[in-house]
C-alpha cells in the first residue's frame, strides 16, 4: 500500500542516485512510474499537492478513440488511441467499462454519414472487448434514451467506447507503481533542478509541505510531466525556456440522472462552438460537458466562466425533454488542457492532443499534450526517451500486460459493466470494498456516515489516509471518493466530521482540524453553480 512516512524513510537512506525522478503525480507521471518501476528502475516520483489534483481528475470521465479526430482525419491518433482503450480495458476490465452511445440524427443521409466513419472507427479498433456500431430509427432511441426530445432526431447511430473514474483508476496506477518498487510522495513540491559541474540535470529538490523541510535527492535523469505546469518547471532549469503549451480550459456540469435516465450515452457531434458535448450517465448522476474556453495560464484551481455553465446548460436543454436550470446543478468541475502549442492554428479545441516529448541540452526531458486514454503509451516512449538519454540499462515495457493493482475478490469484468448504475456511488470503484467490510467488522463505529453525505462511510476515510495516501478533506472527498464532484452542498455539510475523523486517523490538533474544514470550504467554493445572473 502508499505510504507518506515510508517513501520519506526510503528517500532519506537513499545513498545512491536513483534512476529516474519524475516530478508531477497526475495521469502521465504516475504512468511513467508505473512503466519505469515495472522495468526494474529506480524511480521517484514527487508531486507538489495530491496526486490527481488538476486535469487528471477532471476530465470527461472517457476511455476512448475521440471520435472528432476521425473527423478531422487524424487516423493514426485515434488508432492509437483505440489500441490504449482495449488495453486499458484488459488490464483494468473493473475499472473501465463499455459505455454505449448514441448519436442523433435529422436525415437519412446524416445517419448514413454517420454510419461509415463509426464503421471505420470500429475498424480502426480491431477486434476487442467493446461493442460495435449500428445505426437505429427513432423507436429504438427513445426507447433508450426516454428524455431525449423527438424533434432532434430521426433515428442515428449506437456507437461504443469505454467509461471510466479517472482519479480512481490513477491511484490503482500509483498502488502498481508502489507494489513495483516505485517511491510515490504527494505533497512535494520541485523547487530546483539540480546541475552537475558540467551544467548537466543531476537530481532536484524539493520542498515538504507538512513538515517544511527540504529534500535534495540526486538522479540520473529528472522527467518533467507537469501537464499544464510543465512550462513552469522548464524555467526551473532554464528561465529562458520558451512556452510551449496552450492553456484550455473545459468545464462540466454535474445534474441528477432524473434528467436522463438509462445507460446510453448521448453525444452532440457539433454544437454552435464546434465542439463536440457529451452527455453521459455516471455515478447515478449526469455529466454534461466539456467546454474549450482559453486562458492566459494554467492555475491549479480553475474556475467556470459564467457563460460556459450558461452554453452547457443552454445546449443540453435542446436535447433533453425537461430543461436544466442552474438550481438543479449539483456540482461543476473545471479541467485544462496540456495542449501542444501549433504554428497554424490559434484554436485551441484544434491544437493536438498527441503528446510531444523534448529533452533539453542539460538532459532534463519534458513530454507534453496526450490524453488519459493514451497515458500507457505515453509513459513507455517517455521511459524509452530517458534510457535513450542517460544509458540506463532497463528491459522492454513490461505495462502492455500489466494488471493495475486490485485486490482479489473473484469478481469479474462482466459484473461491473456500468457503474453509472452501481449504489455504491462515490464510494471506491474497485473490489477493496471487501477490505472496507473486514476494517468495518474490526471497528464497529468504521460504519457511521457524516451529515449530509449517507453513502460516505468513516471507514473509507480511514482506509483512504492508511493506504492511499490521502492527506486533506479535499484528497478524500474529490479524489479517493468522488463526491465533491457529484454534490458540492453535500461536501460542505459533510466536511467538519470528515476532517474529525481524518485529524485523529493522522494524530492531527483541532486547529489543523479547522483549518482543513476552512480550506476545503474555498476549494469546494470552485464546484459551485452560481445562481443566475440578471
């Protein structure tokens, strides 16, 4: 299991350099862990807040092709990309699951254009573990979709791609890295990129949040995979360094499924911003998203506009019989993009999302842009870039078939298919609920819930801080469950018992009690629909 104390321990008797250290614990440095430490590398990894905390835990939610870069005819990302789906599915089959989609339709020419290039898609894919496309008539989708309004379609096209939790599936990619020998520490953050005499990248420091101590630790090869960030840490090794991503930021609006009941999905192919919006069931509830709004920078806590909840909310009442208002919404959530800078376009809802991996002349190597779905792959030419690079002896990439870390239970893909149906909303998303039922038989007062939040259960916070690494109300309640994301109100009422029962599963004081409490009641401020504007 993840533990603070023990990676601390294991950096403080470190005498020699270790092989890779990576700084960044989203989707892509935990990827590049997991990929080195399953090659037998030495490898730490240090992330300046919680693991997840910006866009890794705030996309879409979708392990997919993208089916608007097969219409761009970006062929050889969505290949790529639909190759990463199975095998995300293979080795992940309860945490990523096949989710069905529905696209309307006006015409039967629209329908028939829609039906060649899903075909396509679906050829692309090859023969794996998801369904395949077929067109149906207007019976068949109202059937499945029941809300859908009849005057935006005549008929369409089911196509298939996968779901999944995000944050969820990241922290399973950390407990594999861990139980491969990586070393993991959130809340670090790198506060310089260390040089040797001959002005070569020979390790880092950084600082420790919780104890205020700083770290220097020596490396053989130092890997930025910032995301947004990673123009920043650039400058740590070069203030010269010249950006080199665009910040984008999308936002979703979370509503109860009474809006749109069932397990199909709905995806508008273009809306009036030429974006592509999905509506999709997850976690008993309605994510409706993303919209691509540019920022001048990325901040690590970013904020809906007022307009992109008003476009989201607008859009979505086209389709849907009964119209969202903004009191139904019951949070909203704001991701940006690590998308790479291009000469010829000044959209970033265009910019690629194929990733792009530099190294530097004093050897640090940065990798930018890519997506969740194609994190794998991401991190094995990242690796094979840093054996290139320093000379490290290591073997193949070991993660094409490498299970993510589960606990055994005997439970199988087949029975977790949609979890947008499964009452353990926001609770943990694999089979530890076995270990939650045993830490609960142990601890009879494990059971109780907090106020406001019924299906959080004390033992999953414990269980979160005791081996996952959960530090804060925050990196319980957003990312080792998923509530802040499904009802903000109902995480704000429940903050003050969470962090009770955190402050005593970590020895805190009730002043850190009530700091924490203060802090996440800010933090939560950002998952919160404004009411309307005049």
């Amino acid at each position: 299991m993840m533990n603070r104390q023990e990676s601390l321990r294991r950096i403080a008797d470190r005498s020699r350099p270790w092989d890779l250290a990576v700084i960044g614990g989203g989707a892509t440095g935990i990827g590049i862990a997991l990929d080195a430490a399953s090659r037998s590398l030495d490898v730490l990894l240090v992330e300046r807040s919680d693991f997840g905390k910006g866009t890794s835990s705030r996309s879409t939610k979708l392990v997919h092709g993208g089916v608007r870069y097969l219409e761009q005819g970006n062929l050889t990302l969505v290949r790529d990309a639909l190759r990463e789906r199975t095998l995300l599915r293979r080795n992940a089959p309860l945490l990523v699951h096949d989710l069905p989609f529905f696209i309307p339709c006006r015409s039967r020419w629209q329908r028939f254009y829609f039906w060649v290039g899903l075909k396509l898609y679906d050829l692309l894919a090859g023969n794996g573990p998801f369904g395949r496309s077929h067109a149906v008539d207007a019976s068949v989708a109202t059937s499945r979709l029941p809300t859908l309004r009849p005057e935006t379609h005549r008929g369409g096209v089911i196509y298939h791609d996968g779901q999944f939790d995000d944050c969820r599936l990241l922290i399973h990619m950390a407990r594999t890295a861990t139980a491969q020998g990586a070393c993991l520490i959130n809340y670090a953050a790198a506060t310089a990129i260390e040089k040797d005499d001959q002005g070569q990248v020979c390790g880092l420091t950084f600082h420790d949040s919780e104890s205020g101590s700083d770290h220097r630790v020596n490396a053989r090869c130092v890997i930025n995979a910032t995301g947004p960030f990673s123009d920043a840490v650039a400058r740590l090794e070069n203030p010269d360094s010249s950006p080199q991503v665009a910040a984008s930021q999308g936002v979703h609006v979370v509503l109860p499924r009474r809006f749109f009941p069932g397990s199909t999905a709905l995806i508008v192919p273009r809306t009036s911003d030429g974006r592509v919006l999905f509506l999709i069931p997850w976690r008993d509830h309605l994510i409706v998203g993303t919209t691509d709004t540019p920022i001048p920078t990325a901040i690590e806590e970013p904020t809906a506009q007022d307009q992109e909840i008003e476009f989201l909310l607008r859009t979505a009442a086209e389709y849907l019989t009964v119209p969202p208002n903004r009191s139904d919404v019951t949070s909203v959530f704001t991701g940006i993009r690590p998308l790479v800078k291009g000469d010829r376009s000044s959209r970033t809802a265009s910019l690629s999302r194929d990733h792009a991996i530099s190294v530097a002349a004093s050897g640090l190597i940065t990798i930018r842009g890519g997506k969740w779905t194609t994190v794998r792959k991401m991190a094995e030419d990242c690796v094979d870039a840093a054996i290139r690079s320093v000379g490290i002896t290591a073997g193949p990439c070991q993660t094409q078939d490498l299970p993510l870390h589960v606990p055994p239970t005997g439970a199988s893909a087949d029975n977790s298919t949609n979890d947008s149906t499964n009452d353990s909303v926001g609770r943990f998303e694999s089979p530890d609920q076995e270990s939650l039922h045993l830490l609960m038989l142990e601890n009879p007062g494990f059971e109780e819930t907090p106020p406001g939040l019924p299906g959080l259960r004390r033992a999953e916070v414990v269980w979160a801080a005791r081996h996952e690494m959960a530090r804060t109300v925050e990196d319980v309640l957003a990312r080792r469950t998923r509530w802040l994301f499904l009802d903000s109100h109902a995480c704000l009422t429940a903050a003050p018992q969470v962090a009770h029962w955190l402050a005593e599963e970590l020895g805190r004081d009730e002043a850190w009690r009530l700091a924490q409490v203060a802090t996440f009641g800010q933090i939560a401020a950002h998952y919160v629909c404004p009411c309307a504007t005049s």
